[in-house]
C-alpha cells in the first residue's frame, strides 16, 4: 500500500532566484522543489502523513535547507514541522493570501545576511578573575576548601551566591563591550538567553552585504581582545529566523 505524502514547507524565495549549487535532501531524503506564484515560491517536498516530522534529523534537515538557500538570497523561514495536504494547497493556502507579505519581507532581506554569535567563556580563567578581583570570594573560598560539607554549609551557599553575582556582572559587561563595537555595523540584532557558568553571548545579527566586512573585522578585534578569557564563533550566512515575524 502506497504512503499517503502531504507537502512539507521549508519556506518562501524568489520564484526566479537562482538555486543553491548543491541543494541538501530535504525531510525524509526527499527531493526539494519550488512552488511558485508569480514572484515567490515555495520550497517544499513530499512528506508520509502517518510519520510526522519531529525527530532531530528532521530539524537538521528543515535547517540545512534554509541555511543553503540563504548562502545565495533572501528566504524567508516556515516554521519546522508545517506540512500542507498536498502541493495543490500551496497556493491558496500558503502564497496567496500572504503574497503582499512575502514580497516585502524578500525585499527586505534582499543584500542581507543572518549571522550568529556564540561568545563563552574559558571558564577556568574567568572564575579565577573572579577570584582575584573580590577578597571575600577569596577568603570563603580559602575557609571551606577543605572543610566538612556539613561544617560550612552556610558559607559554601554565600560563596556559590557571591560567584554567581560576579559572574554576571562580569558577563553584562562583556557582553556590552562585545555589542558595542559590533552593533554599528548591523542592521539589526537580537540577545537570546544563554545557559552555563561559560555563557557569555549569543546574538544574531542582520548584516548588509556591503558592510559584511566591516562587521566581520569588528568581530575579530574582539575576539582577539578576548582570546585568552573566551572563544567567539561566527555562523552564517543563516536563514534570517530571527528577523522574520509570526508564522
């Protein structure tokens, strides 16, 4: 018995941009085409109905996708997981009623870029600045190393509340030193929360295409200043996933 397939849909380009040089497979394995309506198209692929996507490599999939299409234009990003009854409905469903939208949006992004920065810290080095630059951090410290858990309970909470609040302060402050010598040279950028003692900043940015190399060497002055207490990682071009509003 055949699988029932409906449309899964990776998101929307020019309907005459030129295509990736090599395309990834889409969800599935499957082959990804175009969609079109007048100037935009949609990119989708066939998708079995009893298994809906959800697993990781499917999310790798919907993001390699996207990611290779942003590497030669603007594309404006689907929600993961959105699957339409069969190609038939992607015009009336998807494109048309949103036409006006997508246009603009293409417009938009047209000549820019997503970039993602991902700053953590060498935590070693970093906690024991930390150290260093608060004596009673040092004196609790020095009082429970090597005392009974039971013995210095108290002080052991004060010293991990104390290393908590340095750290912060010290990562609000790198963070800004970070944006403000990067930022000009943007179009737009938004902080996401971050997890872990190392975490120092994570941002996308939306970069134009002729100002690419200013942000880039920006970049690189800071994480040259900081390549003894961080590492800082560039990714991109990416799908503008965080300049792209609703569905």
């Amino acid at each position: 018995m055949t699988a029932e397939l409906g449309c899964y849909v990776y998101g929307v380009v020019g309907s005459t941009a030129a295509a990736p040089d090599t395309l990834p497979e889409g969800v599935g394995g499957t082959a990804v085409e175009r969609v079109a309506l007048d100037e935009v198209a949609a990119l989708v692929s066939d998708v079995p109905l009893e298994r809906p996507p959800g697993r990781r490599r499917d999310v790798l999939a919907h993001s390699a996708v996207l990611d290779a299409w942003a590497q030669r234009g603007p594309v404006v990003p689907v929600r993961f997981g959105s699957v339409l009854e069969d190609r038939d409905a992607v015009v009336p469903e998807l494109l048309g009623p949103r036409y006006d939208d997508f246009v603009a949006l293409l417009d938009d992004l047209a000549g820019r870029g997503q970039f993602t920065v991902r700053a953590r810290y060498h935590e070693p080095v970093v906690l024991a600045e930390v150290v260093r630059e608060n004596p009673e951090i040092e004196r609790l410290r020095e009082a429970t190393r090597d005392a009974p858990e039971e013995a210095v309970y108290p002080e052991k909470v004060r010293l991990g509340e104390l290393v908590a609040q340095a750290m912060e302060a010290k990562r609000q402050a790198d963070a800004a030193t970070l944006l403000d010598l990067v930022v000009p040279h943007v179009a737009a950028h938004v902080v996401h929360e971050g997890a872990g003692v190392d975490h120092l900043l994570e941002a996308a940015f939306l970069v134009d295409d002729d100002r690419r190399n200013r942000f880039e060497d920006a970049l690189e002055s800071v994480a040259e200043a900081m390549h003894e207490r961080a590492a800082v990682r560039l990714l991109g071009p990416l799908a503008p996933y965080d300049f792209v509003a609703g569905e």
